[in-house]
C-alpha cells in the first residue's frame, strides 16, 4: 500500500468516525420512558435534565423524550423550569403535566406533542397557575394544545407560544391571561370557562369557529385589530364579535421611559447619565489620591537619592582623611 492511499485511508476515516460518534450521542439523549418530577425529596439528573430539589429549580437542556407512556414529563407543584437549548417531548396522552404552580423562564425552546394534549395543567385548584414568562414554546394535541380546566394559564414577558390544536381547542383554560411582550400564533381557538384578559399581545388565531371564545369575560386592551372570517380576509375592527379569524398587534410602547426626561425619551437616558456622572465621582476621589501618591513618590526618591549622595560624601570624606 502507498504513501497516498493511506493518507487517503486515514483522512477518511478522521471524518466519517466523528460522524457516527455524533450520531450514537444523539441516539443516547433520547429517552424512551416518561419522567416523572412529581413530589421529589431529593436532586434527581438525567439525560438533559436537572432537578435541584432544595430550590426546586428544574433545568432543561437539549432534553429528548419520545415515549408510548401517557405522560413525557410530569412537574411537581411550585417549580421553576428554566429552559436552555433545544428541548422536545413527545407522549401518547400529554407531552407535559402540570402538577400546580409552575413558572417556565429561560431562553431556550420547548416542542411539545400529546397525543391529547401538548400541555395538561391536572390541578383541580382554581388559585393554581402556570406561568410562562420567557421561551419559546411549539405546542400541538390531537384535542387540546393547551388544556387546563380549572385553573389559570398566564403567559408574560418576552415568551413566544406557536399552539396548534387537533379537534379541540389551542387553549383550553378557566383563565387565560396574556401581557404585553407576549407573542402567540394560534390554530384553533382559544378558550376559557371564567374570564379572558389579552393585553398588548402580539396574536394571531385562526380557527373552524370564532376564534376568542369564554364563558365569562373577555377583555381585549392596548392592541391594534384586524379581524375576518378567514386569515386572508381580515379587515380592521373596534371590538372584536366572534370572527374565525384574528390578527393583533400590541399598541403599548414596552421601553421603560426616562424619570429624568419624561416620555420622550427612553431611561437608557438615565443609565447612561448615570454612569456618567458615577464617572465623574470616581475620578475626582481617585486623581487627587493618584496625584498623593505620585507626589509622595517623588519626595521618597529625592529622599533616597540625598541619602545616597550624603554617604558617598561621607566615604569620600573619609578617603581624604
């Protein structure tokens, strides 16, 4: 065998190794049985998972779960679920399980599939909540995207929700409540049995029936609306009367305003004058002393160099002698 062909050998086989390694990993993250994180007593780690037990902090990282069990991930009451990377469940009923107060931040995604329900919030508690303040979330259910029948579902901050519902409804909730900063883009309707507060929210829905619907009140504040029978015949409305299809976009100006300033101008303002003037605080406690010192310096090495004159004077004095 030539020189040629085994380097030709050898770099072959420097790429395709790495290859199969890459996909053996990916092969291994994924886990085939659902994870249960409900009235934990102690740290429990897994393949892309996290659970601190005294914070009750639960970090998902690049988690993987494609299972036949009911239930992919299921999440004890009062946690906090910090998302980081790319995460994606998959389960024959309900992809995630919500077992009470439970707050998703982080800047991560989460890809859920239920066979039923993307997102099942079980608690029969109405003060109960799940809160998703930050995210990026891809939800579908062959009924319901989101269900939870008897408790609230807040969605805040910078989140971003794509739901998409099978025969039932892309939320399905007691309350929903929506702030400024949130995006959602909604196949199927969105639904709640007590009351309905969109405020600022980037939204789009489209649906087979009207695309808000509660039982109790609906509230639909600070947001510019387009509404129609059809996504592609939308037109804009004042108040919004049960169309298939609707199209809003937040009117609320989400930068902080300047206290120094007024309105006009953002509190960047504030900050960077602020520093500013901390700046200038600094430098004038600092440069006297760095002016001290320098000055005590130069005495101290006048000093030394008197000194050293004074004694080479004495030892030529003394060679005089």
């Amino acid at each position: 065998m030539n020189s040629k062909r085994r380097i030709a050998i050898l770099l072959t086989l420097a790429i395709v190794v790495p290859l199969f390694a890459c996909l053996n990993v990916s092969a291994a993250k994924t886990l085939t049985e659902g994870v249960s994180i409900l009235n934990p007593r102690q740290n429990m780690r897994g393949e892309g998972y996290f659970w601190d037990n005294p914070k009750d902090t639960l970090t998902l990282s690049d988690l993987r779960i494609d299972t036949e069990d009911e239930y992919g991930l299921k999440i004890t009451d009062g946690a906090t679920v910090i998302l980081k990377g790319d995460n994606r469940i998959k389960a024959t009923k309900a992809a995630l399980y919500i077992g009470g107060n439970v707050i998703f931040r982080g800047n991560g995604t989460l890809t859920l599939e239920g066979g039923e329900t993307g997102i099942l919030c079980n608690s029969t508690n109405n003060s109960d909540k799940l809160s998703i303040t930050s995210g990026t979330f891809n939800v579908r259910g062959g009924t319901d995207a989101v269900k939870a029948e008897y408790s609230k579902v807040a969605m805040s901050g910078s989140a971003v929700l794509n739901l998409k519902a099978g025969k039932g409804y892309a939320a399905n909730v007691r309350e929903l409540i929506m702030s400024a900063g949130v995006t959602v883009d909604a196949q199927g309707s969105l639904y709640s049995s007590y009351s309905m507060l969109i405020q600022g929210t980037n939204l789009t829905v489209s649906s087979d029936k009207a695309a808000l619907l509660s039982d109790g009140t609906l509230k639909l504040e600070s947001m510019k609306i387009k509404a129609g029978d059809s996504s592609s015949s939308l037109s804009d409305i004042a108040e919004y009367s049960g169309e298939k299809a609707i199209s809003a976009v937040s009117t609320l100006d989400t930068r902080t305003k300047s206290i120094l300033f007024g309105d006009r101008y953002p509190v960047a303002v504030d900050i960077i004058l602020l520093i500013a003037v901390i700046a200038a605080l600094a430098a004038a406690v600092v440069v006297p002393i760095v002016v001290r010192k320098k000055k005590a310096a130069a005495v101290i090495e006048q000093m030394k160099l008197a000194e050293a004159e004074a004694k080479k004077l004495k030892k030529e004095a003394k060679k005089n002698r």
